[in-house]
C-alpha cells in the first residue's frame, strides 16, 4: 500500500500538490519581497525567503519550500494576532467628548454643539451632565465628579464666581454658567490634544529582525553566489549543476525561519503567560521595554488606593451609637460618598436609622436637619464655627477627611473618613525596589498634604500634588530627561490620559480605569493590583531570555551547517534540521513560558 503511495504520487502531481500548497502562503511574502525590491530595498528577508524556497523548488525539495513559508507566515499571525488582541484604537478619545451645550439666547434655551458656544455666552447643565465647556458659575453652583481633570476622588462643590472646567460631571442640580473660553481652548480640548501629540513622539522600536536581515541577508546571498562562480576558477572538475546544488542547499540553511520565527512567538509567549497573569501588553516592544524601567512615577487616587471612601475611626467610640443613627438618618438623605460611607458602617453595624424632617443642605458646609424630635448636625469645622460649636481638639492624619455630628446644640463625636490604600500597595513598592526600579514618584490631582502623607507611608522618593494634567505631563518630562532612563507612569484616570501616552512605558489600571486611561496606555493591569506590575518585570526578562535562547540556537545551528553545506558535507536533511528543526524547538522554547509561575508573594509589613 506505501509502495503504491509512493509512486502514486510523484511527476506533475506531486509538483502541482506542492506548488497549490506553497502559493496561499508564499505570494503575500513574495508581493512584500517584490514590492520592497522596486523601492530599493533589496535585500530583505522577504528577498532571502523567496530565492531560498524558489531555490528549494528548483532542485526539487518542495515540502522544504512549502514548509519554510509555513512557518514564517504562522510566526508572523501569532505575532499579528496577540497585537491586535490587545490594542485599542486611540478613536475612543471621541466618546468622552460632551456632544451637546444649552445656551441661552434670545431669552430662549437652545442646543448646540459645544463649538458653536462663542465667548460670554450663558449656557446651563443639568445634573448628570458633562459641563461642555470653560466658564465661570453664576447661581448657586452645584457638586462635581472632578476626577476625569485632576484625579481627585472627592466631589467638589463649585458655587457662584468660582470656575467650571470643561468634562467636570454636575452630580447635583441645574446651573448657568458664563463662557470665557472657546471649545477648543477648554481643558477637555487640551487634554485630547496632549494625548495626540504624546503619542507621536513615542519612538516605535523596529523588530530586531528587520535590522538584522538588512546584514544577514546580502551576506549569504553573496556567499552562495560565490559558492556557484568562485569554485570554477579553483575546482579543477568543475561541473556547474553540482555546485549550483550546493549554493541552493546554502540558501535554504541560510533561510532564516527559525529566527523569524523564534522572535515573535518567543515574544507572543510572553505576551499569553502576561495575560493568563492579568497583565495586558498592547506590542512585544513594550514587553521588551518592562524589564528596563529605572524610573516609576504612579497616580494615587485608584492607583495605590481603592478610590473609594471608607470610615477609618469613629470618635467617641462606645456602646451608645445613637448619635451615629442620627448623623446616618441624615446622611441618607445626601447623595455624597462621605454619606455613603456613613450608611456602609451602618448597614455593617445594623445600626437603625430614622425619618428626617426639615433637611437643609448648608452650601459647603454640612447637613441640618431634624431627626427622632432631635436638631442634628453633620459636616465640617465650618458648620460647627457658624453656630458657636466647640469641637475637642483631636489629632487626626491629614489623610482623612472629618465629619463633625452635633446634637441640640452640643458636640456628640466625629467621623473620620479616607480613602485606603489597596492591600498590595506596601508590598508593591518593596518588590519594585527589588527588581532594580530606583526612583518611584507619586505624582497627584489629590491635596498635597494627602499624596504627601501617603506617599510617606509608602516609602516612595518624592510626591508632587495639585496636579492638573498638564502638570503631570512637565512632571514626566523633567523625569525624561535622564534618555538613559526608561519612566513608566501608572493611572487610571481620564486625566492621566496626556501623560501615559507621553511616558516611556504607559500602565493603566484596567479593572476599574478610564476606557480612555486603558486605551491609551502600553500596558493595563486587568486586575487593578500594583503588585502586578513587578510581576511584568519578571515576565518581560524571563520572554527576553528565552528569546536570546532561540536566536542563540538558531545562530549556533546555522553556522555549523552552513559551514558544513559549503562543503558538500550536508544533505537537505541537514538543512531542514538547521531552518525548520531549529524552528520547531524554538516553538517549544517559546511555549515553555506559558507554562511557567509567576505568582509572587505579597505580604505588607
């Protein structure tokens, strides 16, 4: 049966088996190689790939032919596909863009876009909205979700005379603003401008590859010509066909599959086991860049803390916690987050809480209110001044913000609420010091004195605070400064946006970040620990060195077989041994990393 098999298939059937084989994977190759040719740019891989297979074809060892082009068009898809799998388009910058303005003229409220609003013109925003653009309020105000220009987690409260800026949330009621900037002169405008412009001047690394075919290549296309002419003027039986199969044999070693090869998909494994660990990389330039970072600079709000408001202490704490009920019937009535902490420890503690009768929100002040037949009182040091309230003098950390609770009239405790740190943040900053990173930097929209206290407790070298996009992007270019040193910024904010764009290496926070944070960053981490980060170091030196490994053994095996080819020591077994054989440990190599634990062990101090 193998007999007939055999002769079955040979002569014009078996070349046009292999010939429809090797077309769908050769002729996108070929067109490249032929296209780069009438540019001037002749020696390429793509060159050495055509000659070498063609050439293989020619002296009739077509499965080395088909076999060659197989593997470099797969290398190249896997390489392709893990891109595409990770990156996003940059167009998503649209969707934060506010579409639509009220303004009012001829006594009439009429929408528009944004860039049709001129100078001094009235327009309102209603609760929920995106404020469309620059001004200056003019009634009452209201609270606003700051967080997508300066990354401060608390909502501001903005009343008459005080400034609005463009792609600031109204979480409250309706107000008037007065324009004073055009659209494109807002701070939303600029924030999308330093994203475009940060993005093109990040230089794009280009392949290894590329820069090594350009030496490669006319070399050995060179020395198998000679293999073919020099011999005549010193073989004294000389026969053409015999050396011509020499050179043919030395151009398929020379073929550099197993390199092409062996570098994408060394890098595709890097980029799979990064991704089963929760760690997003949008290019394999970006994996290779991880393991070089000397400076890190990191957001705090949503980055190395949780964003999320939660009650540090309570004060005094004891049995009775009527006047905790109190303040919590009172703060359900509130939408802020200090409120909804409040009720979180409440609901914990099943503390009841009761109807509210005559509520007063006190503008930049706190809540009044009566409750259970009792005058309740909650907000800050300003409330209690206004209505001649001594309040016990108490150390707290700049940290925390302090809710004051008052009942008839008389001091009853305080609240003491802050954001915390996540539970991997301490152990984060130890393990990036280990992994050779000598300079972190926290760079905030948040109160200086707060990103200071934290970035105390962390350990970090320096902390800059108040910052508004803008300044976090001078920041980064003064620490660019060193081009010897790799920076890496962390965020997850829209406002962080200009400034992962602009560092070398842009890390988002992919869990609970921006879409426009993770879409402009290099590499987000799913699962929004900092710890995460270390833990990419070590897989972008781990995918390096297995890389090293296969160009090693591909380098390695070529030489020996090239050497022993051009001296018609070695058969096309040899030569598929060299360029596919090589290949495919380099395959397995590159696999290996998937399998590998990466796990670190995170225990805060």
């Amino acid at each position: 049966m193998d007999h007939y098999k055999v002769s079955f298939f040979t002569g014009w059937l078996r070349v046009s088996w292999y010939v429809a084989s090797y077309l769908p994977v050769a002729t996108p190759i070929l067109k490249k190689g032929l296209s780069l040719i009438l540019k001037g740019e002749v020696f390429t891989e793509f060159f050495l790939m055509g000659i070498a297979t063609l050439g293989a074809f020619f002296i009739g060892e077509y499965p080395e032919a088909v076999a060659v082009m197989l593997f470099y068009e797969l290398g190249e898809r896997f390489q392709g596909l893990a891109v595409r799998k990770a990156k996003r388009n940059i167009k998503s910058l649209l969707d934060i863009r506010p579409e639509i303005a009220s303004v009012n003229r001829n006594g009439e409220w009429k929408t528009v876009h944004p860039e049709e609003v001129l100078l001094d013109e009235v327009i309102q925003v209603r609760p929920g909205e995106k404020v469309p653009l620059d001004g200056i309020v003019l009634d009452e105000g209201s609270r606003f979700d700051t967080s997508a220009l300066t990354g401060e987690s608390k909502p501001k409260k903005l009343g008459k005379g005080e400034d609005v800026l463009a792609g600031m949330v109204n979480l409250e009621k309706l107000f008037t603003l007065i324009v004073h900037k055009k659209y494109s002169e807002s701070s939303l405008s600029k924030i999308l401008e330093m994203v475009s412009t940060a993005s093109s001047r990040k230089a794009q690394t280009e392949q290894f590859i590329r820069k090594f075919a350009k030496v490669y290549t006319p070399i050995v296309t060179y020395l198998a010509l000679a293999l073919v002419i020099l011999p005549y003027f010193f073989v004294s039986n000389y026969v053409f066909s015999d050396w011509l199969y020499r050179a043919l044999v030395f151009l398929v070693i020379s073929c550099p599959c197993a390199l092409v090869v062996s570098i994408p998909l060394g890098y595709f494994g890097g980029i799979g086991a990064a991704s089963k660990n929760g760690i997003l990389f949008k290019g394999s330039n970006f994996l290779d860049r991880m393991e070089n970072i000397q400076t890190l600079a990191m957001d705090k709000t949503g980055t190395l803390t949780k964003g999320v408001f939660k009650i540090q202490e309570i004060s005094p704490e004891s049995a009775n916690t009527e006047w905790i009920s109190l303040a919590a019937s009172l703060e359900k009535q509130s939408t802020h987050p200090v409120g909804k902490a409040i009720l979180e420890y409440t609901d914990e503690h099943s503390i009841e809480t009761f109807p509210v009768n005559e509520m007063e929100e006190i503008s930049g002040k706190g809540l009044r209110g009566k409750v259970n037949g009792k005058e309740v009182l909650v907000g800050n040091s300003k409330l209690f001044t206004g209505n001649q309230i001594t309040i016990p003098k108490q150390t707290t950390s700049s940290k925390t913000s302090t809710i004051y609770v008052a009942i008839d009239g008389q001091y009853a405790g305080q609240i003491n609420i802050a954001d915390s740190l996540k539970e991997d943040a301490k152990s984060s900053i130890q393990l990036l010091r280990r992994k050779g990173i000598s300079e972190i930097v926290m760079l905030s929209g948040d109160k200086s004195d707060v990103t200071i206290e934290y970035a105390k407790e962390l350990g970090l070298d320096k902390a800059y605070g108040d910052l508004l996009p803008q300044d976090k992007v001078k920041q980064v270019e003064l620490l660019k400064k060193n081009e010897k040193h790799t920076v890496a910024f962390v965020g997850d904010g829209i406002n962080d946006a200009p400034v992962l764009a602009l560092a070398d290496i842009g890390i988002a926070m992919g869990g609970l970040g921006s879409d426009l944070a993770i879409g402009t960053a290099d590499v987000v981490i799913q699962t929004d620990q900092p710890s995460k980060i270390a833990q990419a170091i070590d897989i972008s030196k781990k995918t390096k060195s297995i890389v090293w490994q296969n160009i090693g053994l591909a380098f390695l095996t070529k030489l020996i077989v090239l050497s022993l080819g051009a001296l018609g020591m070695a058969t096309m077994w040899a030569a598929v041994f060299a360029d596919v054989g090589v290949a495919m440990l380099a395959i397995l190599n590159a696999i290996r990393i998937q399998h590998m634990d990466f796990s670190l062990k995170i225990v805060d101090k």
